[in-house]
C-alpha cells in the first residue's frame, strides 16, 4: 500500500491568494499587537456558530442563538437549541483540542452531536451519500474503509509541508469527501479547518470564516462538486482561500493602544473616550459633554457598546444601576 496523497496540483490563483491572506493577517496582528479582544472573540464565536448550523439548516436567528448561548430561554426546536449549546460546548474546546489527533476528532464529534444522533463519537457504521434534492452528488466510501482513509489523512496532514493555508483546505476537502460519520460532517469539517489553522495562526480560532461561506452557500457546494469530478481539490482550495480573504478583509480590529476603537470602529465610542478623557464620570455628565439629551440613544450607541469592548469600565460593577454609578476608561 503506498503513501497517502490526496489528488491536488497548485496554481499560480493559489499561490497569490496565500500571499493576500498572509499580508491581511499581517496587518491585523501588527494593529491589534497580537491580542484579540475578548469581547470580539465571542461576538465572532456566536456568529460562527449561528452561521455553521444555518448551513446545516438550523432556522434559529442570530438573536436566538446569542440568547441560548447566555443562558436564556427561547421559544424553539429543542433539536435546534440543542445543536446551539452543543456546538458553544464543542468550540469552546478548541483550544485544548489536538488537531492531529483523531481521538479528540472522535471526543469533539460526540460533544457537537450528543443527544441529536446515536452514533456521537464514532465514525459511522452505514453507507451515506451526499444529496442535491433527491439527486446523489457524492457517495461516500464504505464505512469499513474509514477508520484507515482519516488515519491516512491526519498522517499525511502532519507529515506534509505544504503551506497550511493550503494544506487545511485540503484537508477539508478530503474530509467531505470520505464523510466519516452518520452526521455532523459539515460542521465538524468546516470547525476542524480552523482548528488546524488556529495550531498555526491564533486569529483562527475567533474567525467567523462559516459565516462568509453561509453567504456563499452554493458556491461551497459548487466547488467540492466540482473537485469530486475533477478529483482534484484545487478548485475547493481557491474557494476557501477567497473565503479566509474575504473575511480578514472584513475584521476590523478594536482595542489598538492608538486608537481604542477601532481605525473603522464605532464613531460613537470614539467620541464617548474624547469626552471622558482621564476622567471619573457620571452617565449624566457624559450626555451633557455629548450634547445628548435621549438616555436610550446615549445608552445604545454610546456607553453599552464602549462597556462591551472592555474599552471603559464602571466603578462600581456589581450594582450596574445604582445612582452612585461613574465611567472610566480602562
């Protein structure tokens, strides 16, 4: 038996998308100073999540999905609000998550499918097929063969030394392609794709890359189609490169020592931080500095979103609403 390759040739379209994608993440680590906000890394998480199971079909909003992450109760599918917390649960993982370990594939598969289907944690025991309405686009290999085929990938993943940006994107395909489980596949490859990426560069880990791919739905289907019929994964791999671009051209990044919020941040919080300066103050005396009489308005677009991107801090925190209450910057 020879040495696992996944069918891939390079083009000179990849080639140059690796390089805009590598001088985009320049970019953002040089202006965040290699700290992503904690504020942004959950905003990011949920809209990841929201947009990975709307993929899968899930119809709960981004409104509700935020509210069950919080711990609130909705109106919903149970199955859809199990699938919201499964999924929190499985990425909050990540980190300690080992992305060339097909054990901890198998842990984060039953976390993300726990109570939805029997087979959590285990590669599937049937066939399965992937379909366009009642059309088969792709049989997936028989189930006896894959235990070995994702052996062989995380093999090849760890031994390769193609660029990761690449190499990931192979990886994914090559994942859809050998469907290791009953369900689950299309969240779990699109979530191991940045945890292989995260291994490399940090800003992974918090990129809401599943939500451009929601707005690009049939152009992800598009492009695996296309790499099945061509048995090449080059056309998946430019796909997903112009998703990674995309999105980190869309990252503003909040929190730069110069400019606290933000080069293309809220206007708004930068006014708030102009009038508060080094001082302690009142949510009273920050309205008349702002020439704002509407405590609703001043609330909305100026001090919640200030408080919520850790930019200034209340004196005293554990009673938000006593009268005593004053702001400072942090």
């Amino acid at each position: 038996m020879g040495e696992y390759k996944p069918p891939f040739h390079m083009t000179d379209k990849i080639m140059n998308l690796v390089a805009d994608v590598s001088e985009q993440i320049g970019r953002i680590k040089v202006l965040s100073h290699g700290n992503v906000n904690p504020h942004l890394r959950k905003e990011n998480r949920i809209r990841t999540i929201h947009s990975s199971l709307a993929i899968e079909h899930n119809s709960l909003s981004l409104e509700q999905v935020t509210a069950v992450i919080n711990g609130k109760h909705i109106l919903g599918n149970p199955n859809e609000i199990r699938e919201v917390k499964n999924a929190y649960d499985t990425y909050e993982m990540m980190l300690v998550l080992n992305p060339y370990s097909v054990k901890d594939l198998l842990k984060a598969h039953k976390m993300m499918m726990k109570d939805l289907i029997p087979e959590n944690g285990k590669f599937r025991s049937g066939g399965v097929g992937v379909f366009d309405g009642d059309v088969v686009v792709h049989m997936a290999p028989p189930a006896s063969l894959v235990p070995g085929e994702i052996q062989d990938l995380f093999a090849w993943y760890k031994k390769s030394e193609i660029h990761p940006l690449v190499r990931s994107a192979i990886f994914h395909y090559e994942f859809e392609f050998i469907h290791p489980f009953a369900d689950g596949n299309g969240r779990m490859g699109r979530m191991w794709h940045s945890l292989l990426l995260g291994r490399w560069n940090e800003i992974f880990y918090w990129l809401p890359v599943e939500e451009l791919i929601r707005s690009r739905q049939q152009e992800y289907y598009n492009a695996l189609n296309k790499s099945d019929r061509e048995s090449d994964s080059s056309t998946f791999v430019e796909f997903m490169l112009e998703i990674f671009l995309g999105t980190l051209r869309e990252t503003t990044v909040v929190g730069d020592a110069t400019d606290p919020a933000g080069k293309s941040g809220n206007p708004y919080v930068q006014k708030l931080l102009d009038v508060l300066g080094d001082e302690v103050l009142s949510a009273t005396e920050i309205m008349e500095r702002l020439g704002l009489s509407h405590r609703p308005t001043f609330r909305k677009n100026y001090l919640v979103p200030a408080l919520e991107q850790g930019i200034i801090e209340m004196t005293i925190p554990e009673k938000p609403k006593s009268r005593n209450q004053r702001y400072r910057k942090k």
